[in-house]
C-alpha cells in the first residue's frame, strides 16, 4: 500500500471510528451516568439513518420523500425522533430494574427492525434508500470529500463529548455515578433519580439517532442489510466497558481501539484459506464475544478508569 | 468448667472494608440465654451477623465448642447445629407454612420429622390452623413465630435471635420472650440481640452491652439492670411499652 | 370454523407450547440468578444443533436423539455458568446481564462456525396431517408438541411442589440471602436450575426444528416472546412462564386470523405482539398476571 493509500485507508478508519465515538459516548451518559442498560442501540441508530436518509436523499418516486434538505436539518430531525423513542422507552422502564429495561430495548430494537422490512413506501423495505448525499459535496469531490467529511464527524464527535461531559459534572451525574454500582440504593433514592436517568437515556438516544444520520451519509445508502444490527449493539458495548464506563474520554478511546482491533481481526481472517474465509465473520464476532468476557472479568474499570470529576467551587 | 458453646473473642467485623464491631467478646454456656443491647447503631446486629458468616471479620475469632467457625460458611453452620432467624425478611413469602418448616429441616433433619413438627407446633399453636396458607399472609407475629419455628425444625444447639420482638405489639412480646425461656428449658443456647432492653435482660443469663461497636457492660441480666450507669444510660429512657422498629445497623 | 382451529389455533398452540418451555428457564434462573439470560435463545439453538449432528451422524429421528441433545445443552449451560456468570457473582446483576449478552453472541457465532449458516431440516419430505372427525387436521409433530409440553407442565408443578429440590428453588427464588441462613446450598440450587432450564430450552430448539427449520437465529428470534411471557407469568413463577408463553404463541397466531374480511395484524408484525404484551405489563402490571415478584 502507498503512504497514499495508507492515509486514507486512516482517514475511513478514523470516519467509522468517529461515528463509533458518538455511539460510545452516548452509551455512556445512559449507562455510564444513568446506569441504564440499552440492548437495543441498533434501533435508535436505525431510526437516525432513516430519517437522515429520507430527510437528506433526492425525490425519490419508490418511496416517500427525499425530501432533499440540507444535512443538518435532516442530522437534528434523526436526533429528536430517536429521542422521541428513548423518551418512551425510559418512561415506562426507569422505574424498574435494569433488567427489564434491558429486555424492552432488545424489543425495540426489533420493531424498529420490522417497520424498515415491511414498511416499503417509508424505507423502500429490503432495497435501501440510495443517494444519500455528504456535506458540502458540491465543493470538493474524491479523496477531499472523505476529508471532509471526517472533519465533520469530528465536529460531531466534540459537540457530543461537551455534553457528555455537562452531564458528568452535574450533581445528579455525580450521585448516579455513586449509585450506579449499587441498584439497591437507587430504588430507594426515588423520583429525582428516574427524572435524570429518564434525561440521560433521552440525551443518549438523541446522539445515537445522530451517529445513525452520520453513518447513512457516509455510506451514501441505506438498507436493512447496510449493518449487522447486533453487531452495532454489540461492539459499542465492548468499546464502553473496554474504554471505561463513567469515563468521557475513556468511551472515546475504547471506541478507536475497539474499531481498530475490529478492523485488524478481518485483516488477520483474510489471511485463512478460502473454505473458512466465508466464515471469517463469524470468527471476529466469537473473538469479540470472548473479548467482552475477558474485559468484564479482568478489565471492568475499563482501560481508563473512571476518575470522579473535582470539585469545583461555584 | 465447660466448654462454652459459643465464644466471640477479640472480634472486629463489618461490612465491606469498614468496621462497625471492635474487640468485642462474648461467652455464651450451655442452657443459657446471652442478650445483646445496646443503643441504635451500637453494632449488635452486626455482631450477630459476623457470628452467622454473612459480613466480614477483620480480626478475632469466632469458636463453636472449641473450634473456628470464621471459614465456615454460612449454609454449613445448620448442619452443625447452630440456627439463626434474621430481624426482617426472615420467612419464604411465597411457601405455605407448612413448606416453610418443611425447608427448616432440609440441612440437618431431625431423627423424627413427624414427632418434632408436632413438638414445635405445639409450642407455636397460632401456626397449627394457617398450615396451608401462604408466609406471606401471615401477620407480623405470626411471622415472627414462624421464622423461630422453621430454625428449631433442625433440632439446633445454639439459636441466634436478632431482636425477635422487632415491630411487635406488646401483647405479642410477651408471648415471644415467654416462648424464649421455653424453647431454652428443652435444652438450648440462646444467643440474641433485643431493643426492648429491659424485658430481654430479665430473661437474660448473661447480659452485654455495646456502645459504639465496643463491649461497655458486661454481667448477669440481674447485675446489668441493677447497675445504676446502665440504667440511667440505656435503660431510663425505655418506657415499657416502647415500641423501637427496626435497627438494621447497617451503613 | 375449522379453518380458524386448523390454521390459527393448532399452530398458536405449538408456538405457544416452544416459548412456554423457553420461558420457564428465562423466568427460572432471573428468579434465582436474578439476572435476564439474554443467552437462553441462543441455548435453544444450540440443543437443536447437537441434535442435528446426531441425526445426521447416527442417523437417528430427532426425538430420539432429543435426551443427549438435552444433557449436551446443559453441560454447555453449566460451563458458561462457571466461566463466565459465576465470576461476576458479586456484582451487581447488571454485568451478569452484559456477560449473557456477549454469550449470546459467542454462543452463535460459535454455531456459525462449526455449522455454517444455511437452514436445515431434520428430515426432508411433506408430513401429511392426522384428520380427525373429518375436518381437525393436526401435524403428528404438532401433537408431538403440544402433549410433551403439557406431561413437562404436570412434571414440573409436582417437581416443584412437593420434591425438595423443587422447594429450595422456590426458596432461594423468594429470598437467596434466608436460604443460605436457613442451610440452603445455593450453588447447588443455582447449577441445577441452570440444568433444567438448558433441558427445557434444548428441546424447545429441537422442537422449533421439527415444526419449521434448524438455523443459526432460531433462538435469538425467540427470545423477546420469551421474555415477554416471562414477565405475563410473573418473574420466579415457571408454572406461570408456561401459561405467558402459551398466551402469548397463541396471541400471535390470532392477531393475523382475519375477522369480517380484516386481520388485526399483518403476519409479518407477529412478532411484534409479543413486545406489545411485555410494554403494557410494565406499564400496568409489572408484577406480571399471577403475582409474581418485581424485582427491584
């Protein structure tokens, strides 16, 4: 490979490894400060990258819009409607054990799931919605487009970390952190608790629907197959226990690690001979899956552990 | 002398990495009835715990007839004959009565099931008609009964009380430090932790007082509710009929 | 008439019957594990798998083969039990929950390596239905079904009702910290809950094979109706889950039987129904319908 090449073999690193980052910190203000468990990330990804995409993606006449409007119109709308599902989803389940939240969100993950399938005049079902356009994409082209267009999932990737980090320094993010670890003592702290939490998974879905928008413009298509839903879910988990739960920066890290080591395992199963190369796939996940179990035994404070914000004075 | 059936020497324990107990010692003999009081927080619950291998003891020793039971674990100290009955949350809410001295038997079961199930019922007659019923149903005192029932179905040496009249009517209170002295005439070591400081020192053959986790009385039941510092600091204030909740102790 | 018994009713009761064997394990060990399995789909396939591999080496039927694919299913339960739930013991339960969610994955992608992804058939051909009275058509593997799902139900009230096992399960399920007091091993409770609920889920899969196909998402697939009827059976309540998971299969067969001309559901939203049950129980009952325990 060319110096070349290899930068911008970087640069599509950095772009997924950005969107990941996204995910990441938003996984960590539900569970890493609201110390709720969200199974069902995929979804509120889903939820973004359709919007995006039917927002964003020119007249199209096998389903409804494009609506053609610009990317950040379009990045706003994906956030408040996948927040408009976090919102409903914690207001029935903040109340009760992790647990059951856990199982609703697997569950709406997989609505989400079916109404992309079955409903064709919304998401042109299996085919995908294509022509999903890039900011900015009529000034440069090429490799300058995937410049900037990091640049931007950068830009995306600070505004989410600021708020992340507002949350981390308010003084219910400081109690819930206390807590987190303790599910006893947070049933029995009461309403003011399930209203933060209740924020802090809607902030979360927000950003996650807005890294789904992000995904779709950079794919340039969308459908149901564009990503491994569990897949999604799965690795943003890995990445936050791996990186530090609680811990902004350590969310980030974990996310560019992770996806670097995601990356490497399919460099390494490219190398397997052909009659396994098919399942090469299926190797990474079992050696993610391994990966978690190694990390939430040995690693679980993460490989930035979590320090508790100072104090400041007011 | 004997050996004592239960030795706490030089205990310090607590929960996680914090200590709530110091230095503590007790000695309690055959046939008799040791009792703990003291004022809430002074520790007594989680002495009784350290004894029951559900927190964790820093220093000290806990001897059972002359051995170590500090690594013994808590499911097999039934089987060696000790029992105990927690404050709160001390029955199967969801089992018949029956199920309940039913389960009392499974880690150590008496020679004959039959004749000890009537024997125990026979002390506690308030549970013979409600057999069928659920735990859960049963009145506060009911309970309390059950829960003293279902750890005497293993036919224990040494039972372990954590404040057994917690919550209870007067009327009821009665009742259980009646059946106490009862349940000791058939042979029994009572050890336990009572509010109701008073009633439980009458009835106490040994009786000690803890104050901030350390041992600050010690004597006969008689000596301790005759000692004027004791009755002034912890005894004057407790009217007859209080009626102190809970003192769970825990952080 | 017949139509609505041959093709919604049957059916919703054989799917009914796999979530309820499904689900009395969920319900089971988040009863005394006090964690959701999020693995417990992916325990389905993989008793349905080693019953594959039996019918294809030995050349035996699935049911035959259906008792070694069950102990198989519950050593592999046992093991992930002590290598990767018993280490996160004393914890809070929600890393338990993680862990099951990274082994549902391991569990899978397992499969897909040492099976392939394509689906197979136990045994190839058309089963031709038993006609009964003229018109009651039922598939023998439906009957197969539903009758061992209902002598499991009988075995399981008695096991739990009057065996001692049965009654120190129900005891650490109430409360785990009064057992260990009162001389229950709860290791040995928790390791045999582990056993009965990979059996049951072992031939769930199997049971899942017989009546449409064996493939790699044929337990993840099933895990929220599991789950839902679960929670419908109230949490720590087996004979419960059995009675969710036969309501909840049968409430996804009928929501697409079409009344005056209009089904209320199109089929491709069946498993839909299934989440709908599980929000309104959290809203209204999250205690489920026979007063299970919330856990908190």
């Amino acid at each position: 490979m060319t110096a070349d090449g290899l930068f911008f073999y970087f640069v599509a690193f950095m772009t997924m490894g950005g969107i990941y980052a996204i995910l990441c910190l938003a996984l960590n203000m539900q569970w890493g400060f609201g110390g709720l468990f969200n199974a069902g990330i995929a979804g509120f990804y889903a939820v973004g990258a359709y919007t995006g995409a039917i927002l964003t993606s020119a007249r199209s006449a096998s389903h409804v819009g494009g609506f053609d409007l610009p990317i950040v119109v379009g990045l706003i709308v994906a956030g408040i409607l996948s927040g408009l599902v976090g919102w409903a989803i914690a207001r029935i389940c903040v109340r009760l054990k992790a647990d059951y939240l856990a199982m609703a969100s697997i569950g709406i993950a997989e609505i989400i799931r079916l109404i992309v399938v079955n409903e064709e005049w919304l998401t042109n079902g299996s085919l995908g919605i294509a022509g999903i356009p890039r900011p900015l994409e009529k000034l440069f082209n090429g490799r300058e487009a995937e410049l900037v267009f990091v640049v931007f999932v950068w830009i995306l990737v600070a505004v989410t970390y600021l708020v992340a980090q507002r949350l981390r320094v308010s003084p219910w993010g400081r109690v819930m952190r206390a807590i987190r670890d303790n599910d006893v003592a947070a049933a029995s702290i009461g309403k003011d608790i399930q209203r933060f939490q209740t924020e802090t998974f809607i902030v979360g879905a927000v950003f996650m629907g807005i890294a789904g928008a992000l995904s779709a413009h950079y794919f340039k298509f969308f459908s149901p197959d564009a990503t491994e839903p569990l897949l999604v879910t799965f690795l943003t988990w890995v990445m936050l226990i791996a990186g530090g739960s609680g811990n902004n920066r350590g969310a980030i890290a974990g996310a560019l690690i992770i996806w670097a080591i995601w990356s490497l395992t399919e460099m390494l199963t490219n190398q397997l001979p052909t009659e396994w190369a098919t399942r090469s796939a299926y190797i990474r996940m079992l050696l993610i899956g391994l990966f978690l179990q190694f990390v939430l035994q040995r690693f679980r404070s993460g490989l930035v552990p979590e320090k508790p914000p100072e104090l400041r004075p007011r | 002398m004997n050996t004592p059936v239960l030795v706490i020497e030089n205990l310090t324990a607590g929960y996680g990495t914090t200590a709530i107990v110091h230095d503590v010692n007790v000695t309690l003999q055959e046939r008799e009835i040791a009792v703990i009081v003291g004022p809430n927080g002074a520790g007594k619950s989680t002495l009784l715990k350290a004894v029951f291998g559900l927190n964790n003891c820093f220093s000290g020793d806990i001897l059972y007839r002359g051995s170590s039971i500090l690594k013994t674990g808590t499911a097999n100290l039934v089987p060696m004959g000790i029992s105990a009955v927690p404050q709160s949350g001390n029955v199967f809410p969801s089992l018949s009565v029956t199920e309940n001295l039913e389960i009392g038997t499974y880690a150590r079961a008496p020679k004959n099931k039959a004749h000890t199930m009537a024997r125990i019922l026979s002390l506690f007659p308030d549970l013979k008609d409600k057999l069928k019923q659920d735990a859960g149903e049963l009145s506060g005192g009911q309970r309390q009964m059950l829960a003293i029932a279902r750890a005497l179905m293993s036919e224990p040496q040494l039972l372990l009380l954590d404040e057994p009249t917690a919550g209870l009517s007067p009327a009821f209170l009665e009742i259980i430090f009646d059946l106490i002295l009862e349940i000791r005439s058939t042979g029994l070591s009572i050890l336990m932790v009572e509010q109701n400081a008073r009633q439980a020192l009458r009835i106490a053959d040994t009786g000690y007082v803890l104050v901030n986790g350390e041992n600050a009385y010690t004597g006969s039941g008689t000596e301790l509710l005759a000692n004027d510092e004791v009755r002034r600091s912890f005894l004057g204030g407790q009217a007859r009929l209080k009626s102190k909740q809970s003192d769970s102790d825990s952080p | 008439m017949m139509e609505f018994i041959n093709f919604y009713l049957i059916p919703g009761i054989t799917l009914g019957s796999i979530y309820a064997l499904g689900a009395v394990g969920v319900s089971m060990i988040f009863g005394i594990l006090r964690f959701a399995h999020f693995a417990h789909g992916d325990l389905m396939t993989t008793g349905a798998y080693i019953a594959l591999m039996l019918v294809w080496v030995l050349g035996v039927s699935p049911l035959v083969a259906m008792p070694i694919a069950m102990a198989g299913t519950a050593i592999v339960a046992l093991l992930l039990d002590r290598l990767f739930y018993r280490p996160l013991r004393e914890l809070p339960t929600i890393y338990t929950v993680i862990a099951s969610f990274g082994v549902a994955l391991i569990l899978r992608s397992l499969i897909q390596v040492l099976w392939g992804t394509e689906a197979h058939v136990y045994s190839p051909g058309f089963q031709k239905p038993l006609i009964f009275f003229d018109s009651l058509r039922i598939a023998s593997r439906h009957i197969q079904i539903i009758s061992t799902t209902l002598a499991i139900a009988v075995a399981l009230h008695f096991f739990l009702k009057h065996s001692r096992l049965g009654r120190s399960m129900r005891a650490v399920s109430d409360d785990p910290e009064l057992a260990r007091i009162a001389g229950i091993r709860t290791e040995r409770v928790i390791a045999f809950t582990w056993i009965t609920g990979a059996c049951l889920a072992a031939m769930a899969g199997i049971f899942v094979g017989l009546d449409t196909d064996v493939h790699t998402n044929l337990g993840w697939n099933m895990l929220l109706p599991m789950f839902a009827a679960a929670l419908l059976g109230g949490i720590g309540k087996p004979m419960g889950a059995i009675a969710g998971g036969l309501i909840i299969g049968i409430a996804e067969e009928l929501v697409s039987y079409p009344v005056l001309g209009v089904s209320l559901l199109s089929p491709s939203y069946k498993s839909a129904v299934a989440f709908i049950i599980m929000l309104v129980l959290l809203i209204f009952r999250p205690q489920g319908l026979f007063k299970g325990r919330l856990l908190q």
